[in-house]
C-alpha cells in the first residue's frame, strides 16, 4: 500500500513537471489585451508590451523609422532626459529593455515586486510609454550614429547578403525594406511622432504579465500602461508575401569567404505544420554537428566551419533560410551540396533514427527553455501578439512526440517549394 501511495505521488509530481504555467487572458477597458502569469517564486515582476509598430508597418522610403521611434521612446519622456531615466532605473533596481522587428516593437520592463519599487519602475515604463518627448537633438545623433553603423556594416559581406536576401525574397513587400543610409537621414522628428501616434495605440498593444503580482494588480498594472496611449487605429494588416520566381542573385566582393544565403517566404506563425517543420529542420541544419547538412558540408567535405537552416515565422510568410560560409573558389562545389541535402531531404523526410533523436531534443529540453520568468516572458509575449493558443506551452512536448515521418515530408513539400527559391551568393568565384 505504501508503494502504491509512492507511486501514486510520484505520477502526480511528473504530471505537474509537465504542465505548463497557466496563463490568464482578458481585454483591459483601454482595449488592450493582456496575457498574466502569476508566479510567486521570487520577488520580481516582469512586464511587456508589444506594439504592432515593427519595420515592416514604415511608409515605403521611411526604412528605420519603426527602430528610431522605438530607440528614442527611452531616450526622453516628460520632463525626464536619457540620463535622467537610467539613474531612475538604477535608483529602483529596475531594468527597461526591449527592440524592434519587422513585426513588432517591445519594450520591457523587470522590476521588485515590492510596492515602493515596483510602483516608482511602473511610473517610469508608463512616462516611457504614453509621453515620449523625441528630442531633436537625440534624433541628430541616433541617426548619424546609425548612419555610420549602416554604412560600415554595407561594407561587410555578411551584412551585404543578408540585405540582399531579404530584398530579393520579399520585392515589393514591407519585409522587404530595410534602412538604408538615406532613408534614415531623410527621417524627422515629425516622422518619429506620426509613426508613434498611428501605431502605438491601446488596441495594437498586447500586455504580457509575469511575476509576483496577483491578477487584481496585473489587471490595474495593464490598465495603467495603455489608457494613456495615443488613439491609434486598430491592427492593419500586412500585405501577404507572395513567393518569389526562382533567381541567383551574385554579388562581386573582395572577400576570401563567400557568404551564401538559401531559401525563400515558408511560414506564418500559428501555421499548424510549425511542429513537424521544426522538428524536420532539426534534422536538416538546425540540430549542429548531428544535422545533415552540417555532415555533407562541414564533416565529409570540408566546405565550411559552420552550415545551418531555420524557419523564422512571421506575421506573413517568414523565411526559410539555409546559410554558410566557404572558400571563394568552392562557392559553387558547396551550394551543390547544400541543394542535393535538401532535395534528398525535401523527397525522404527523416529516418526513424533522426526522426527519434531530433524529437528527444526538442521535447526534453523543452523545459530549460521555459526555466525562468525571462524565458517565460518571451514565449508569453509570442503566444499573445501572434493569438497563439493558450495551451501552446502544454502542446509543445505532446505535439513534438506526434510528428512522424510522413508530416515531415508533407510539411516540407508543402512549404520549401524548390521552384522559388532565392540564391545570394556574396563574394564567390
């Protein structure tokens, strides 16, 4: 009896190691939608918010906008300038941090849960947030240091594939634009605030909670942040990315190591062949030195130190990208290999042994990705500004052990269609 009872608690205990954080969803009164998880464990709050008001939302020829209003949103609000922000920050022990991307801007925000410090880092995010003061002078000097970042950047060949990549997969498309020297020393302070106003509304913002704060304070706490923003319209959506004819785009470049980029628009987020196209590219490029492509191209021929493959879903269709460097004169040699792996691939699928291997990485080291509130807070925020499901972190590990095979095949057929394929080739013979 007392080893059933044992047996019995220990199954309880594996259950619950395997459960997921529960997560709480509701609308604030200022439109706002918030995702809370309540945990008690340490005496920290984590928050975020993330606007639709990434790169790709920018006026065609204001490329660097988005990422400049986000800078400066913490570089003078009210009556407080830079510097007088980080000493608030470090008087309180807090820390504000956030970015932007072609889909989003985040600003964070990690501080004691404590009420004298919780409540004077809160007062800040919200100065940071509802009245940002986009000083003239901070704007001259955020774009000429960007300018010069730019432009010593366009001078690299990794750099210069990436750019080219993304202009060629997406033509005519907001993911296709990135900031150029000249779109950003064309921005004023009086793009910085039109973009601000049409984007940083209530109702574009999605509120992500984590920390020792009960669901009353989180609900004030999200209140508090968005009733004063600007009143922005609605989400817009994007334009859907259609996918590119076929194309070998080559770049001359003095540099001894060719760059080369692979890959074409494949995935949005929530799209329900995510799992079985992660768990396959695992076994592709993703998974390093056990990966196939990392075997053909590094192990068994020497090509390159480092081959690798990803998915990167987006708001649109976001790329699938093969990439590597090697020897100027075995551009040509490696890429041949790369697209040989992938049609073997994109025809066969995984083996069982692969297939096996690829889902106990995934599956079991799932929970260090989720080990801390940080970790959490990043997943929180994607699961609630892409309307993922909210039992996305329960789902996971049971979803990973399903894929077969057969998934894998259909999901890559389906979306890494060989026929649109983009090349940048920077830099080889």
């Amino acid at each position: 009896m007392f080893r059933c009872l044992i047996a019995g608690l220990l199954g309880l205990v594996a259950i619950a190691a395997q459960a997921g954080p529960k997560i709480e969803h509701w609308t604030a009164p200022s439109g706002a939608r918030v995702f809370f998880i309540e945990s008690r464990v340490v005496p920290i709050v984590d928050v975020q918010l993330d606007f639709a008001a990434g790169g790709a939302y920018a006026a065609e020829g204001k490329a660097g906008v988005a990422g400049l209003t986000r800078s400066l949103m913490g570089m003078g609000a009210g009556e407080l300038d830079e510097e007088q922000i980080a000493e608030r920050l470090a008087d309180t022990g807090a820390m504000m941090g956030g970015g932007a991307d072609q889909d989003r801007a985040s600003i964070s925000l990690r501080s004691l849960s404590a009420p004298r410090e919780r409540e004077a880092a809160l007062e800040l995010l919200r100065l940071v947030l509802q009245q940002p003061s986009f000083s003239a002078a901070v704007l001259d000097r955020e774009k000429a240091r960007t300018v010069a970042g730019i432009r010593e950047a366009d001078t690299r060949p990794g750099s210069i594939a990436a750019k080219r990549f993304a202009a060629a997969l997406y033509p005519g498309h907001p993911y296709g634009r990135v900031p150029t020297a000249e779109s950003v020393e064309k921005v004023s302070r009086d793009d910085l605030l039109a973009f601000y106003r049409s984007n940083y509304g209530a109702k574009r913002a999605v509120v992500s909670i984590i920390g020792d704060v009960s669901r009353a304070e989180a609900e004030a706490l999200a209140q508090r942040l968005t009733a004063g923003l600007p009143q922005a319209p609605e989400k817009v959506s994007l334009p859907e990315a259609a996918l590119p004819a076929k194309n070998t785009v080559r770049v001359d470049h003095p540099a001894q190591q060719a760059h080369i980029h692979v890959g074409l628009p494949a995935l949005r987020r929530g799209d329900p062949d995510t799992i079985p196209l992660l768990v396959g590219n695992y076994v592709l490029g993703g998974g390093g030195f056990v990966s196939r492509l990392m075997k053909e191209v590094r192990e068994r021929r020497g090509y390159a130190y480092s081959v690798y493959s990803y998915f990167q879903p987006q708001r649109e269709r976001g790329p699938f990208q093969i990439g590597l460097q090697t020897k100027r004169e075995q551009a040509q040699a490696a890429l041949k290999v790369v697209e040989e792996v992938l049609a073997e691939f994109l025809a066969g699928g995984p083996s069982e042994a692969e297939l096996k291997a690829a889902k106990r990485n995934l599956a079991d080291g799932f929970p260090l990705r989720i080990d801390s509130n940080r970790k959490l807070l990043e997943y929180l925020s994607v699961i609630g500004f892409y309307d993922l499901p909210l039992t996305y972190l329960d789902d996971f590990p049971r979803k990973v052990e399903a894929v077969t095979a057969a998934d894998i095949r259909a999901a890559f057929q389906k979306h890494v269609k060989t026929d649109h394929m983009i090349t940048v080739i920077v830099g080889g013979e």
